[in-house]
C-alpha cells in the first residue's frame, strides 16, 4: 500500500511564536516533512516571527537543530534536503502588543499567494495579532489564521476570544486547531463508519452496549504546572480532546463530507449531551511514586484542588443513543501512555451454546497511540475436541503492518492539519460555535467542583486510577478496558 502524495498550492506561511517550543517540536519539522515528501511546492515559503533579536541566518540556524533534535531519521539525515528547506526560510522580530516588525512582515508577503499565519502563542495575543494582520493591511480576504487551545477557560473566555477574531476576520478563515483530529486513526474512524455498510446498521443503542474512550498519559504536569494548576485535566483534555472523539463516535452521517456539513452534525451532538450527575465524575491527583514527585509537588501547592485525572460518565438525549453510556477518562501519571477508542456491542440475546460457552460480545477498537490501528474483536470456537467452547480473538489492522514501509511518511497530525488549512478545508477544524457549545456544557460541572468543595481522589502514580473510578463501571456492571501500549 503506497500513501499517496497530493501537493497543495504555494504559500507564506506566518509562524507567530515561530522560536517556541511547540514550533521546533511539531510545526518545523513536520513542515520539512512534508516538504521531503513532495507535498510542499518549492515557491512555499515559511516566516518565523517572535520576540527573539534573531536575523534570517540566526533563525535558519535555530530550525537546523530543531530538525536534527526532532526530526524523524529518515528525512533529518537528507542534508541536501534539509538546505533546501532552510532557503524558505526568513524571519522578523516582532511586537505582538506594538508596532515594531509590522511592516517589515508587511513588506515580505507576496500578493497573490495564500497567507496563513499560525498563532503558537498564547490566547491572551490572539486579538493583538488579529488585529494588527488586518490595522497593517497584511491579512487579504484569501489569509487564514490558526489558533492553537487552549481556546477559552470557560465559556465567558471563549466568547471574548471568538468575538476579538470575529471582528477581524471571517469563520471561514478561522481554523481552531486540536491535534487529535489529525491523527489518521480518527480520520478513518468516519471512514469506517461512513464508508461500510456493516457498522452503520448496528451503530445505535439497540446494538452498542456502551462506548469508552481513554486517554492515558505516563507523565505528569513537568514543566507545565503554573498552567496546568490552573487548568487542570477538566479544561485540558475533556473539553477539548474527548470530547471532540466523542462528537465524531456519536455523531449522525453528515448529508456529504463537507466542512459545515461535518461540523453541524458534532455540534447536534455536544447540544445532546446531558447533564452530568455529581456521582458520575470521578476526579484524582497522582501521588508521588518511583517516577518522580506527586502533583501538589509538581505544581508546587500542597493545597491544590486541581485534577489530573477525570472519569465519568456521559449521556446523550437523542434517539440513536438514549440508554447508551458513554465513559470517558484521561489522566497523567498512568500505567501507560495509550489512547483508544472502544466500541463494546452487546452480547447475543440468546446463546445456543450453554453458559459453559461463556458470555462473548464483539469490540470494535481504535487505537489512536501508539501503534495507530482498528482491531474488530470476534467469537470463535475454541480450537481442540473439547466441545463447543467460544473465545474471542482480533481482527488487527495496524497501520505499521497495512503500510509497510510507507507507514513511516504517514503524516504527523500537525503535518496534516497544516496542510488542510493551506488547502482551505476545515473539515478537522472546530467551528466557534462548536467550542461555545463545548464550554456551555464543561462550566456546570467545574462549577459545581467549586461549589461543593471537591477534592480529587488521591492515586498511586503508575496505576490506573483512583479505586472510585473502577466502581464508576463496576455499579453498572461492567469495567473498564485495561490501560496498555
């Protein structure tokens, strides 16, 4: 199986906070990605701008050991490619809250090529930028802006943040980016569903017993605690990534692949969400263990309130999956860094095999990291003469397998989502109304957090959790999948 390479037109492509840690770790080297892939034009130019007194041959330099520190192998060692692809490069030292750099930036756009400018800086320069794109004639009714999350701390925020874009530039030039959704397995999760004719039938509540998706980290906050303390995994994760798998899991078929098409129908979905009760969530804090110091020490409060780890249990008023649970968990500090999807269908009404048979049911899961794949589980006769005896085995598609060599160019979702926007499709892209909606139904529950009180259950760091989220399951009598790379 061979991926196949489609080329997008030539661009300028702004990179705002282009000295960060997110654009050396993801956005530079999956840009020299795509260039070595042949998907990049060689007339696409990429812009560095940030407060750094760097020149063109200081910010070259920069993106060089970038690429060397986290550049995939087989491409960082093309030298002759990696020169090429630092003859795209400029950069301009930049004021995002004054004037200095504008009209040197101004001064380096070409008419008629689309402009995109990425903003990997923080929602508080979100409306700086915006508005001085547009006060200094640089954006074009063709530009296109991406905004990375956290978009908003709550509902208010997120208003705030869509009003100050929406006073500059059009939704359809507005491309909310959530890493997640460029990851081939959630692409050929709609593939599956959209494009088979054997799960559409049964994707419903009168088959599906319940759904569960995880996303599980073995680190902790690290470096990031300032932020996370005042995030937590309720803001980080649920709002955001989660539920975002969830909208694309419940969602209905959209009448064509279209962008609005898409994204009208996630939203249906966040509307339909009910309220979540107090019993149903289940929030933790790792302790300290073997790989290092517990949360309240990471973020250096011995009072903090603040969850790593959230669980719980979700509805959705609607006729394909009223009665269904949804359950969905992430946390840091976990037994192991895994993200996955599982569809558990029910079991047979009736088994004609006898209990000694046992009880069977068909998952269908999508693992999202590490080792992208889909794996269908099916029952079987049990080999041997010892009578009829049933066991489940897996349908396994892993890309690695399914690819071959080729799974290596499979682009990384930033690569991916980048490409899209020069592209113009905001098929993977959130809409504002979709993070308002989001945000309408995450504010109650935090402030209900707030309101009670709640402090988050203490767990072993390496584990899978607090107890309390194990009996979240085990009351309706099932349990959660196990956490495993």
């Amino acid at each position: 199986m061979v991926s196949r390479v489609i080329p997008v037109d030539p661009f300028d492509l702004v990179i705002f906070g282009g000295t960060g840690d997110l654009a050396r770790r993801k956005i530079l080297p999956g840009l020299y990605r795509r260039m070595a892939s042949g998907q990049m034009p060689s007339e696409a130019r990429i812009i560095g701008a940030a407060r750094s007194d760097l020149d063109r041959d200081g910010y070259r330099e920069m993106v060089k050991e970038a690429i060397e520190e986290f550049g995939d192998p087989k491409h960082k060692s093309d030298v002759a490619g990696v020169s090429d692809f630092l003859e795209r490069l400029d950069y301009v030292a930049i004021d995002a809250k004054g004037e200095a750099g504008w009209e040197e930036l101004k001064s380096k756009m070409r008419p008629g090529v689309i402009g995109a400018y990425y903003f990997s800086v923080g929602p508080s320069l979100f409306g700086d930028l915006a508005s001085r794109l547009k006060s200094h004639g640089i954006a074009t009714e063709r530009s296109r802006i991406v905004v990375e999350k956290p978009f908003g701390h709550d509902l208010a925020s997120a208003k705030a943040l869509n009003a100050d874009l929406a006073a500059h530039f059009d939704e359809t030039q507005i491309y909310r980016i959530d890493h997640y959704l460029g990851k081939e397995t959630v692409q050929n999760l709609m593939a599956v569903r959209f494009g088979n004719m054997l799960f559409e039938p049964l994707w419903n509540s009168q088959y599906v017993d319940h759904i569960q998706i995880t996303v599980a980290e073995t680190v902790g906050v690290g470096g990031r605690g300032s932020y996370y303390d005042k995030s937590g995994a309720m803001r980080d994760m649920v709002q955001n990534h989660l539920m975002q798998l969830l909208c694309l899991i419940a969602m209905e078929p959209p009448a064509k692949f279209d962008p609005d098409a898409v994204r009208d129908e996630k939203l249906k979905v966040i509307r339909a969400l009910d309220e979540v009760n107090p019993h149903h969530i289940v929030r933790g804090q790792y302790d300290a263990g073997p790989e290092g110091p517990g949360y309240r020490d990471d973020v250096e409060d011995p009072r903090s309130r603040t969850e790593s780890y959230v669980a719980m249990k979700v509805g959705i008023s609607n006729w394909r999956w009223s009665g269904t649970p949804f359950y969905l968990r992430t946390g840091k500090r976990l037994k192991a860094r895994a993200s996955e999807i599982a569809v558990v269908f029910k079991e047979t009404p009736h088994s004609i095999f006898g209990a000694e048979a046992g009880l069977h049911s068909n998952i269908l899961t999508i693992r999202l990291q590490p080792n992208e794949g889909m794996e269908l589980g099916v029952t079987i006769k049990e080999p041997g003469p010892g009578g009829m005896r049933l066991m489940d085995v897996p349908l396994d598609m892993s890309f690695a397998e399914a690819l071959g060599p080729d799974a290596e160019d499979v682009p990384d979702a930033y690569e991916r989502l980048i490409m899209d926007v020069i592209r113009g499709n905001q098929t993977l892209f959130m809409r504002g109304d979709e993070v308002e909606a989001a945000w309408a139904w995450t504010d109650p529950i935090i402030e209900g957090w707030i309101a009670r009180h709640d402090v988050p259950k203490p767990y072993d760091a390496g584990s899978t959790g607090p107890e309390d989220a194990l009996a979240l399951l085990h009351r309706d009598g099932r349990k959660w999948r196990d956490i495993k790379v």
